[in-house]
C-alpha cells in the first residue's frame, strides 16, 4: 500500500489527517514524488515560489488528491518554506 492511500484511508477513518511535505517548487507538472525516510511526502509543483503560487497549487492538487474541496486542505507550518505541514479535513 503507497502513502497516499494511508492517508486516505485515515481521513475517512478519522475525519482528518495531517503529514509533513517537502515541495519542490517550478517542476514541470506537479506530482508527488517519493516518501522521503522521515515519512514526509515529497511533491513536486507546477508552479513558482512567489506570491503564494506555490501554496495555491499544493492545495489544489492535494485537494483533488483527497477529493476534498480546497478550503479542507490547510498548512499549518511552513506556508513560506519548502518544509511544510498540512491538514486535510473531511
């Protein structure tokens, strides 16, 4: 089983979950590229690191991951860095 249906299946258990990332912003398509060892989710994101248009696609892609709307998917640390911690609510 990936990380990405761990997760999944934790928030429909529980409603919400949240997890560590490592973004890579300016790729050339945005998708998650490995589970790093300290169990973070490296992503890779279609878009630059400035003006929060790198945040703005992380919340689009992990909201469509999640099947969730945006405004469920939530950083908690890390808005300005590549280290980051997001909630995803139900």
């Amino acid at each position: 089983m990936n990380m990405l249906t761990e997760l999944q299946q934790t928030l429909a258990r529980e409603g919400k979950v949240s997890f560590s990332l490592r973004v890579r912003p300016n790729a050339r398509q945005t998708q998650i590229v490995s589970v790093m060892e300290d169990d973070s989710v490296k992503i890779a994101l279609a878009a630059p690191a400035e003006e929060g248009k790198a945040n703005a696609e992380l919340i689009r892609f992990l909201s469509e991951q999640f099947g969730v709307h945006a405004s469920h998917v939530e950083i908690l640390a890390g808005g300005s860095g590549r280290r980051k911690v997001v909630r995803i609510s139900a």
